[in-house]
C-alpha cells in the first residue's frame, strides 16, 4: 500500500510538474529529473497560475526553481500563493535584455508582472534570487542600463497582500507597485549587496507608481539605492517600520519627470525609519522645469507638473546620513546647470517629525523650493540631528561653521518651520553631498574627498555635482577616470565664477586645478585633459610644473648626474627607442626595430604622427633631458674592426623625440637589419649591454669613454664591408629596412627633417 502511494506519487511528478489536486497546484523544478540541471521551469509555474490563478492557490514545494524565461502571471482571482522554494532568475543578460516585460515608466522593463484581485501572496521560507551579481558586474559603475528587468512587478491589481517575500540580489529595482489600490506588504526583506568590484547601481526597494491606498510595515532594505520611492501618482501610501541601510533614503520621486503626464503624490506618512550609512535620508526629489537629457536617467525628463501635499515623515532615527532632511528640484540636472528654481512642481503640507541622529556633514537640512513654486506649510517638530564628526567630539573639517546648518530656500513662513533656516538652501543639491558646507554656502571638498570618490570611476571623463558657489551655481567636478589615478577637477566655467569670488577661501580653483593635474598619468594630462577646454589647456600650458611632467620643458636641477627617467609615453609609442624605466643595466641589448613603433603599427594614425605640430615630436626623451648627442659606427671587414665615432650637436633645450626619430631614420637602410641600438649614457649605462661593449680592452674602452661622456649615443654595426656591396643589398631588406625606408619617404614628404644634425669626428 505505501509502495504504491509512493510510485503514485512518483507518475504525477514526471507527468507534470505542476501537481494539481482540485484547485490547489504545487510546483515541482524540473531540475528534480534532469539529474539538477537547469531546466528552465516558467513553463510549468506559467501553467499553475492557468490552472490555479482563479479560485485557487498555488504553492511552490521548497525547492531550486530555475526561471530562465519572463513570467507574466497576471489577472489573478481569488489566489493565494505561497513561496516556499527559491527562484532562481537566470543570469542570460542578453536574453532578458531583449524580452522583460515593459512596465512603461521610464521605458522599463520586469522580470515578472505579478498580479490580481484578492490575492495573497506568501513567502514562507522561499525566496527570489535575482542573480543581480551578474548584472552588477556587466554594468560595471554605469548609470541606467536599458533592459535590466525590475524583479517583481506587481501589476493592475486590487486588494492584493503581498507577506514576507524575501529578495536576494535584485536584477534592478526589487519590487514595484503599478497601477494598483488596496496593496500591502509586509515583513519585506531585500538585500541589493555587491560582493564584487562593481556597485550595485539603481536596485531600490520599493518603487509605487500610480497606486493608491498602499501598505509598507515591517520592511529590512539593503541597497545601493532609494528603499522606498513613491513615484507619480502614488497617494496614501503609509509605509511604517522600515530599515534601510546604504543608498538613498526614504523618498517622494523623482517626478515631475514627463509634462504629458503631471505628479500628484498625496496622503503619505513615513514612520518609524531607521536609516544607516546612506546619502539621503527623508526627502522629496522632482526634476527641474525645463525637459533636459540626462545619461544617469537614461531619457529625456523634466518639465513635469503636478503636486506633492500632505506628506508625513515621522519618527526617523538617522545614522551618518548625507542630507538627512532634504527638498530637491532639480535632482537630474546637475550636469546641465539648469536651475532648481524652474520647477512647476508644487509642494506643500509636508512635515517632519521626531527626527533624530546624525549626518555625515554639517548638513541636517537642506530644502529648496523652486522660485516659480514656494512652498506653503512645511513644518518640523523635534528635528534633532548631529554631525557625525560632532558627536564623536570632533570638530567639522575646513569649515567655519561649528554647528548643524538648515538650508531653506523659498519656504514660505520660514519662521514657522519649527527649525532655525540659518542659511540659504543652494539650488544644486541633487541627491548627493561629499563634504560639509561653510558659511559662504560653499562645499568644502578635500582633495582625499575627491579622489575617494573618483576612484570608483574608470576611464571616463564623467560630470558630477558635489557642491555650489556662493551665488548658487552648480558647481561641476569633472572625473578624469583612470583607476587609482582619477581626480575630480572643477569645471572651467564655474573656476572663472570661483575666480571671480576671490575671497572664498575654500577653492582656489587654479591651484587646486594644478594640483590635481599633476597627479594623472602622463596619457591623460596630454589628451583627455587638454581637450576639456580651451581654459584648461592654457593651465597645462602655462604651468611650468605642468609641462615638465608633460616632458615638454626640462625639469629645472641642478644636479647632472641625476638617473633620468624616461618618457613612459614614449617607451609605449616607440618601444626599443626609448626604454621603459624598470630596465636594469644587466638586460641585453634591445636592438632598434622600427616595425614595432606605433606610427608604423598604425598606418591610419600616420597622418597625426606626421603633423608638425604633433606632440610627440616635442616631448623630452628624458627627465633631466639628454642634451649631448654621439654615434659610433663599427665595421667589420677583411681587415678587421674599426670604430668611426663622432659627436652630435649639443641639445640646449635637451633632445626631443622628433630629433631623435628622424636621427634614426637618416641612417641608411641596410643598418637596420644588421643592428642599431640607441645607448643612453652616464656612469650607469642603459641599453649598453652588448658583447662587444663588455670584451674589455681597448675596443670596450672607446666605447665607454664616448658612451660616459654623452647621454644618448647611437650604435650602428655594420658587419662586413663586402656584405653591403650593391649586388647583395637585397639580402640585407628587411621589414625592418622597409619600414625605415617608408618612414624615410613620409617624413620627408611630410617636411619633418628639421633638425639637421651635423656631426663631428670625436677624439677623447
Ligand atoms: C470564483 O469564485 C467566485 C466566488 O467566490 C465565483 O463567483 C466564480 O464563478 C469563481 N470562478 C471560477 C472560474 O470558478
Ligand atoms: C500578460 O498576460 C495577460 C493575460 O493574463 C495578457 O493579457 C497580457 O497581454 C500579457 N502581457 C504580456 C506583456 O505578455
Ligand atoms: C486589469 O484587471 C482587471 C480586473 O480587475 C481586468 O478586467 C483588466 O483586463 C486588467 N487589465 C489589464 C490591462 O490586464
Ligand atoms: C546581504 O548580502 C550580502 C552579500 O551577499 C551579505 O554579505 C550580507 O550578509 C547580507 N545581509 C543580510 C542582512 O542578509
Ligand atoms: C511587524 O513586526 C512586528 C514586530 O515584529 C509585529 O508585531 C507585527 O505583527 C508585524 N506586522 C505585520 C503586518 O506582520
Ligand atoms: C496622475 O493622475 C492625473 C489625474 O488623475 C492624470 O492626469 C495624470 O496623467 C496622472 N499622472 C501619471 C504619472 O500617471
Ligand atoms: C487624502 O486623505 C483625505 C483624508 O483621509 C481624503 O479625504 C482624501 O480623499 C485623500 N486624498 C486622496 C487623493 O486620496
Ligand atoms: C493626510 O494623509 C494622511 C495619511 O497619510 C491622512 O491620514 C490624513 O487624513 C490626510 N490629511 C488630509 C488633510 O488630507
Ligand atoms: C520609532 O521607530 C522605532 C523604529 O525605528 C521604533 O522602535 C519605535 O517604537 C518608534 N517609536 C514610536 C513612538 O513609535
Ligand atoms: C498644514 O499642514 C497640516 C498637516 O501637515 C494640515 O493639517 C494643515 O491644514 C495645513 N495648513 C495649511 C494652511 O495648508
Ligand atoms: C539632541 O541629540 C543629542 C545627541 O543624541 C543630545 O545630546 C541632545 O541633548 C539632543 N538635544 C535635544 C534638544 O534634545
Ligand atoms: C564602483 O562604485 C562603487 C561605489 O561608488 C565604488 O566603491 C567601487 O570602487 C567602484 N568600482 C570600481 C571598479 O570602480
């Protein structure tokens, strides 16, 4: 009797991995017969929700489910679903990218569209695995990627109970609640935590968008970005108990996004928050009043109307939190200096109540309403918020100000507020603040504030808001992104502003400008940075430091015997002309090969090479310079060895690489192959390795004399006389000589030989 149960049992499984009885559908992987393989099972969960959608339940048995396709279990009816397994979302980014479900706003897209009237859902034990690692991974620090699938949108629905789901890793956003009434969750737990190099980027909690009469209790929110965003037209929301850690608080927005469509968000209380290590804290976000593009947001925005009003954040415990309390109007156009004070949007009615703890800064509040929009009623009751720094008994960090400051711009009855406005809000506060404010309103940035915050940049060139002048313009920071070596560097149009306001004693752009410069690597500061500007070109210009870590003016020493360091741009682009820098005298010889150049690798960027403007021509070899030039020619024939050595006019403003290039190339052809080496001399010789230079005796001393007495000398042997009669001379092409030969032809076409070296016999 149990053997037959049991083989009963078994037949319904492999028939069908949905197990229906009734009205009741259990889910089974498919996993469970293909020997764990991961077979895809949102056939099989798409086929309970047909089965038991209406008038029915379906239960996931605890299990591995792997959804490898897009669920879209909408129109549910009376259905209670219970979650007992995990689903596992797989990480095929090309495919989800091209077949999430659209969910509308913002051209975005869901993994799963949830929904229904009357129905419950239950995470009893189970739990959705989004797999976002994989999607953190593959988007590398960037902003908006189009097509990575919120996890769980919960869609058109009415009375829906959505209980301890638990999601781990979200793709994107968690979860989001569009175009539904009369939905609650609770005990959610979402954890969005990168265990990689790369940030998680844009995964929030909990999004609502056109909803109304919404529940949040109970809810644990790990994340990089907002926990909770009330979006367009989402009113009564009540969103009560809730932690969140990281990211960026507990929002209203952002809206006021699309004109078409305006924003009415009323009747909404957050209560009982507890809000750990993010940059923002309780605020409301809209996008300023013009329509703008913004890369972060991925579209088009701004320009939206609408309303806030009626709005309730009570009973908030803040721990080392950015801008705790904030308005925004202008949270997106940070990189375009469109002014907050644009917005259409009206807020008012909004108020704050027991909100207590810390911020990161000097900051508790900053709230700006737009001029075209003040707001009316905005009240605080026991706000009591201390700078981290301050309660560890710390002074606040270059700043004059030794209190906590509350920004109000355009409140109206300021007085009222309950909190002391004891300074203007500036109109550039998006959502993210890196240092604290002095008196003048400024940010006061160190430079270890901006390179902690560069280095999460990578080669780019990026504009990101940290802070605002004192007649509130934005204030850009440009990243210069290379890994370690990235600097925010203020942008040229607000460094005339700064340097207009001379005072200001936080920003001595130029000089700070000079700093930073100075610490990128050599590629940068010669091409990205250059381009900036015309303003920044003239600094790098100008700035005699500048061009000496450019290699294009000598180091100013007096000290000759100095080992010199090489151009490292020049080791790259001419290899086995110029030496790396980590060659030690033991290497061998590195023999001249001009196939191996750049110029000659890339025949397309010839024509940059060739221009007589071009940098590389200009650039030191070496830092100090090589001012004293000599070449020794040996040949060997029938009648032995002999040296020719001569020496080179002297370089007063040190040997610049196009000198040196078109020195190579004036040497014959039929050298090449043979063998020309450049020594760079001194005491300690580099690329000096040779055989011959060793033997000792009186060859090995001529070369050394004229070698220790000249920083560069070039060595070309010659091999026998009667290998470069005419008849063989064909013997002795090469690539290499080729190679010389079309350089030769370009450069002389191109009018490059300006340097005329002319030589003289040399005797010690
Ligand atoms: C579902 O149940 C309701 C009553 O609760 C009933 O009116 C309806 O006909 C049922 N639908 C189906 C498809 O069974
Ligand atoms: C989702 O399923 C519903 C039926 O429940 C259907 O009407 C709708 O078109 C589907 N949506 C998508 C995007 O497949
Ligand atoms: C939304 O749900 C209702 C039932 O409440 C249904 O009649 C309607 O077709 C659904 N709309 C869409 C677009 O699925
Ligand atoms: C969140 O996820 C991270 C990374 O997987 C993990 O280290 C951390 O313990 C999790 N936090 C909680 C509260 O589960
Ligand atoms: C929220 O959590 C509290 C404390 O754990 C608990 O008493 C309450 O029942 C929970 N609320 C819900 C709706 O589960
Ligand atoms: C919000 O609702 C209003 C009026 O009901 C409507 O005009 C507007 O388009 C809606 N906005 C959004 C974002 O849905
Ligand atoms: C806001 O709440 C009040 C009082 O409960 C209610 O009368 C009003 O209809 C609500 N507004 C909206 C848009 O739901
Ligand atoms: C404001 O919204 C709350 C819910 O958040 C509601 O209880 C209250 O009645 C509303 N007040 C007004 C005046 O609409
Ligand atoms: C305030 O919120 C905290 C959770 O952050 C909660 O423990 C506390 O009970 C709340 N206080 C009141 C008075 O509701
Ligand atoms: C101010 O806001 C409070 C609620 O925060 C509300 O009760 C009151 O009616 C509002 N007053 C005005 C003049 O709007
Ligand atoms: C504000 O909070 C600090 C730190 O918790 C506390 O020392 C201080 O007494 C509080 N001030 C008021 C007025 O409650
Ligand atoms: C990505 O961004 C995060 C947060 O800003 C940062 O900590 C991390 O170092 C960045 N990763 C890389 C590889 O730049």
């Amino acid at each position: 009797m149990n053997l037959l149960l049991g083989l009963t049992l078994w037949v319904t499984l492999v028939a069908a991995w949905v197990d229906n009885q009734g009205t009741t559908c259990t889910l089974y992987p498919e996993s469970l017969v293909h020997h764990g393989q991961a077979v895809d099972d949102s056939p099989s969960i798409q086929q309970a929700f047909e089965m038991c959608g209406t008038n029915g339940t379906v239960i996931f048995s605890k299990n591995v489910f792997h959804v490898n396709t897009v669920l879209n279990t909408t129109n549910l009816l009376n259905c209670d679903v219970h979650l007992r397994g995990e689903l596992r979302f797989s990480t095929n980014i090309p495919y989800w990218r091209t077949h999430a479900i659209s969910v509308v706003l913002q051209d975005q897209v869901t993994a799963w569209l949830f929904g229904g009237t009357n129905v419950n859902f239950y995470g009893e034990g189970g739990f959705y695995n989004g797999g976002g690692q994989a999607w953190y991974n593959a988007n590398k620090n960037e902003s908006n990627q189009p097509g990575r699938p919120m996890s769980m949108t919960f869609y058109n629905s009415t009375n829906l109970w959505v209980d301890g789901l638990k999601i781990i890793q979200p793709q994107f956003w968690a979860t989001f609640v569009w175009a539904s009434k009369n939905v609650s969750m609770t005990n959610l737990f979402v954890n969005a935590t990168s265990d990689s190099e790369w940030y998680t980027m844009n995964c929030d909690g909990y999004d609502s968008w056109q909803s109304d009469n919404l529940l949040v209790e109970n809810a644990t929110i790990i994340t990089g970005d907002d926990c909770i965003a009330a979006k367009g037209n989402t009113t009564n929301l009540h969103a009560k108990n809730i932690y969140c850690e990281g990211g960026t608080g507990i929002t209203i927005g952002s809206i006021g996004q699309y004109p078409e469509t305006p924003d009415y968000n009323l009747n909404t209380t957050f209560e009982n928050v507890h809000i750990k290590n993010a940059m923002d804290g309780a605020y409301i976000k809209t996008w300023q009043g013009t329509r703008i593009y913004t890369p972060s947001n991925g579209d088009w925005g701004g320009g939206g109307t609408g309303l806030v009003k009626n709005i309730t954040f009570r009973n908030f415990t803040m721990e080392n939190v950015g801008l705790p309390i904030q308005m925004s109007q202008c949270v997106y156009s940070a990189d375009s200096n469109k002014g907050c004070n644009t917005s259409k949007l009206q807020i008012e009615d909004v108020k704050w109540q027991d909100i207590r703890g810390t911020s990161s800064f000097n900051i508790a509040a900053s709230l700006y309403c737009s001029d075209e929009r003040p707001c009316p009623n905005i009240t605080f009751d026991n706000v009591n918020i201390t700078s981290v720094n301050a309660s560890l008994g710390l002074p606040y960090y270059n700043t004059d100000i030794q209190r906590e400051l509350f920004q109000c711009t355009n409140l109206v009855n300021k007085k009222g507020s309950g909190i002391p406005c004891n300074q203007a809000a500036p109109s550039n506060f998006s959502q993210w603040i890196y240092g604290n404010v002095d008196s003048s309103g400024l940010a006061t940035l160190s430079i270890e504030a901006m390179v902690a915050m560069a280095d999460s940049y990578e080669n780019s060139v990026a504009l990101v808001i940290v802070g605002c002048d004192r007649t509130r313009r934005f204030l850009h920071f440009i990243i210069l992104g290379n890994g370690p070596a990235a600097y925010f560097i203020p942008e040229p149009t607000i460094m005339q502003s700064a340097k207009m306001a001379a005072q200001t004693r936080v920003l001595a752009l130029p000089e700070i400008l000079t700093l930073v410069l100075q610490e990128l690597d050599l590629q940068t500061l010669l091409v990205s940075a250059q381009r900036v500007s015309r303003m920044w070109r003239a600094v790098i210009n100008d700035t005699p430091s500048l061009q000496a870590k450019l290699f294009l003016r000598p180091i100013s020493t007096t000290e000759t015997s100095l080992a010199p360091i090489f151009n490292p741009l020049l080791a790259t682009k001419f290899p086995t002309l110029i030496p790396k820098n980590d060659r030690s005298i033991n290497q061998p010889t590195e023999f001249v090969d001009l196939t191996g150049v750049d110029i000659a690798l890339h025949p397309t960027e010839e024509s940059a090479y060739l221009r007589p403007e071009a940098s590389w021509r200009s650039m030191l070899t070496q830092q100090p310079p090589a001012f004293t030039l000599a070449s020794i020619t040996r040949s060997v024939n029938a009648e032995g060895v002999s040296l020719k050595r001569s020496r080179g006019p002297r370089q007063d403003e040190g040997l610049r690489m196009g000198t040196l290039f078109e020195w190579v190339l004036s040497l014959p052809g039929y050298l090449f192959p043979i063998g020309v080496t450049i020594f760079f001399g001194g005491p300690s010789p580099v690329n000096a390795n040779t055989p011959f230079f060793n033997s000792g005796g009186f060859w090995a001393d001529l070369y050394k004399d004229i070698v220790a007495k000249h920083d560069v000398i070039l060595s070309a042997d010659m091999g026998s006389t009667s290998d470069i009669s005419n008849e063989d001379e064909r013997c002795l092409s090469s690539e290499d000589a080729d190679t010389r030969d079309r350089l030769y032809d370009a450069f002389l076409r191109a009018g490059l030989f300006t340097s005329d070296l002319l030589f003289e016999n040399y005797e010690s």
